[in-house]
C-alpha cells in the first residue's frame, strides 16, 4: 500500500505540516510577555484612575497582532489553511502587517488587498515581512476583489471582518480581556467601570464585551466610533443595513458597513467623535505619555475622558480602561503633519486646549453624539 493511500491522500502530510504550524504560532506567543498597562497620572481626577493598555509593544506593533494569530490559528485548526495555501486579506493597514508576519512564519504566501492610495509605510511594513500587496481603485470592492483573488489563487480568505468575534476564546485563554482584568486585580479599583475600545473588525469589542458578561462583571463597556462609519449608526438604530460612503480618516477603525463581526448586543453606550477631535486627543496623550500614539489611540482616549467627566459630575469613583492601538510613529507624515491635516480641513488645535484644560481640573466640553444600549 502506498505512503499516499495508508495517510488518507496525503492527509496525514498535510495534518503534519498543520501541527507544526500552530506550534510555530504558540510558541511564538509564549516567548512574548504580555503587553503593559500603564496607569496614567491625573491628578485632578481625584477618585479616577485611567489605565492604558499598551497594545504597541507586540512584534509587530499594533493591537492586530493579537486578532491576526487567533485569525490563522482559527484557519488551521478548520483546515482552511495548509501547507502552501496563499492566504488573502482585506487590509491595508495593521492587519495585513500583522497576518504577513505570521505567514511568513508558517511559510505561506500572503497578499493583501487595499487601495491604490494606501501609504508606502504601510506597504513597506507588508512587503518587509514578505507580504504582496494587490491594489484596487475602488475601496468599496475591497471585499469582492479579495474573495477574488482567492478563488483565483486556489487560496483562502481571511476575512477578519467575518471571522474576527469567532476566532478568539472570549472566554478566556489569554485574550485581551483576561489580560486586562488580572493586570487590574492589584489595584484600587480592580473592577473597572468603564472599558472604552474602538471598533475596527468589531473583534475586539465582541471579546472584551463577552468576557465581562460570562465573569459576572459589573464593568460597563463603551464603544467608540469615528466620523466616516457605519458602527454607531448601525448601534443607534438596530439596523444592520447601515452604510457610509466615505472612507475613515482615523486608520484601523470605523468601516463603510455593519461589519459580520459587531456585535451590537454586548455594548453599553456608544459615542461617535468627530476625527478632529480624535487627533486632538492623540496629541494631548503623546505629550503626557512622551512619546506618540496613533489616532485611533486618540479616539480611545476621548471616549475614556467623556466617561471620566461622566463620573466626576455624578461624584463616582472608579477606573477606566481604554487601549495603546499603535505607535505614533506610523503616523509621522499623515496625523502628526500639518500640511496632511490642512489638505483634508482637519484642525485638532482647538480642541487640544479643551482636553488639557479637561485634565488639568476643568470641565470637558466637547460636541460628540451618543447612543445607550436599549
């Protein structure tokens, strides 16, 4: 009997490689420590603790780095990914960096699908750890043209925006929820009242909001969304059918649709901020902090100073935990830019000194919409 006939036609070859590949992937998460939880100094905030969880410190900087090894182990452990199998992704940004260097480390091509105008940073972050990039002229064919590709290739389509909620163990197993609550256990607050996390995929926010709901927690979890998307409308009005035809200005966040992966149900109060003010915020922080953030940081930020006014006008005490998405550094000819910013009639200047006088002991006013769970 053949080698070919005894395995099952060639699957105990193609279960061998797969074995090997998701230990590549453990081991790989077991030789790096957990990521830091800063807590911010805010004097003024008398009775608030604010705590950042620094996603920018994973291999390949950004909060992704987490979705994208769940992503690939979730396609192994179905068989949808085996040896040689190109793998495609919808991303321009921190996911296809983050899925590049994952396959390169199981030896598989990669390609990500993204717009003609994606920034050479970020195609240089891809191609670095040997990812193609495929470019369309149209960003709203994102989705089409990456399950394309695949069909095309004989590969298989990640599709963080489908399978970003179902590929993490919300339960447990060291994901960012887990994390960020055994971290708190020491603290004044262990309990945080507030978790503020923005909405890419819907992945994260569906994890973090799981997990609180299976640990009996009673921590409060706020999503905040971005000018250009579709998440909090979708939020407000229960409707799923939720379109936005402009592009999201704060990278890594805010999508043209109801993304498969939100889930609205594990959400307690919504806000959507303006990208001026996003960016406004991602300053104040960068300085505090003395080094830069991202702008998606800067949204995190703002929806966990809100809270925070929130509280202190109640007379309420308690912490809030809200996350480091990237380095600024990524950043440096767009955000952190003048000439980028004017291009696009953003100006964060004077929002900046509204933050400030926010954490220096002043009251926050900012315009922002805001939606509570029904």
């Amino acid at each position: 009997m053949s080698e070919e006939a005894k395995t099952g036609h060639g699957c105990g070859q193609s279960r061998g490689w797969a074995d090997e590949a998701v230990a590549a992937i453990e081991a790989d998460q077991r030789r790096s420590a957990d990521t830091h939880l800063w807590k911010l100094d805010v004097p003024a905030l008398a009775g608030i603790d604010l705590y950042l969880k620094d996603e920018s410190t994973h291999p390949t900087g950004s909060l992704k780095h987490r979705l994208a090894r769940s992503l690939f182990l979730y396609a192994l452990c179905n068989g949808h990914v085996r040896q040689g199998t190109p793998v495609i992704e919808a991303s321009s940004g921190s996911t296809a960096v983050s899925e590049a260097y994952f396959a390169r480390m199981i030896g598989v091509p990669f390609y990500a699908v993204m717009p003609r105008t994606t920034s050479a940073e970020k195609i240089a972050a891809i191609e670095h750890y040997g990812g193609n990039c495929h470019f369309i002229d149209d960003g709203r064919r994102i989705y089409e043209e990456s399950a394309g590709l695949a069909a095309r290739l004989g590969g298989h389509f990640m599709d963080q925006f489908t399978h970003a909620e179902r590929a993490t163990d919300w339960r447990g197993n060291n994901n960012i929820a887990e994390s960020i609550f055994d971290q708190m256990r020491q603290e004044r607050f262990p309990c945080p009242s507030w978790v503020v996390m923005s909405a890419g995929t819907g992945g994260t926010t569906a994890t973090i909001g799981r997990y609180i709901r299976y640990k009996r927690h009673a921590t409060r979890l706020c999503v905040v969304d971005v000018e250009r998307s579709a998440f909090f409308e979708g939020f407000a009005t229960g409707s799923r059918d939720c379109r936005c035809e402009e592009p999201s200005r704060i990278e890594g966040i805010g999508r043209p649709r109801v993304e498969p992966s939100f889930v609205p149900g594990v959400i307690d109060h919504m806000l959507r901020i303006p990208d001026a003010v996003s960016l406004a915020a991602m300053r104040v922080l960068s300085r505090k902090l003395g080094r830069r953030v991202g702008g998606s940081t800067g949204t995190n930020f703002t929806g966990m100073c809100l809270q925070a006014a929130r509280m202190r006008q109640a007379g309420e005490s308690g912490s809030l935990v809200t996350l480091i998405c990237d380095s600024g550094e990524r950043y440096a000819k767009t955000y952190y830019c003048d000439d980028w910013l004017a291009e696009r009639s953003l100006d964060p200047s004077p929002f900046e000194g509204r933050i400030e006088a926010f954490l220096a002991g002043g009251e926050l006013d900012l315009d922002f919409e805001e939606s509570w769970a029904r």
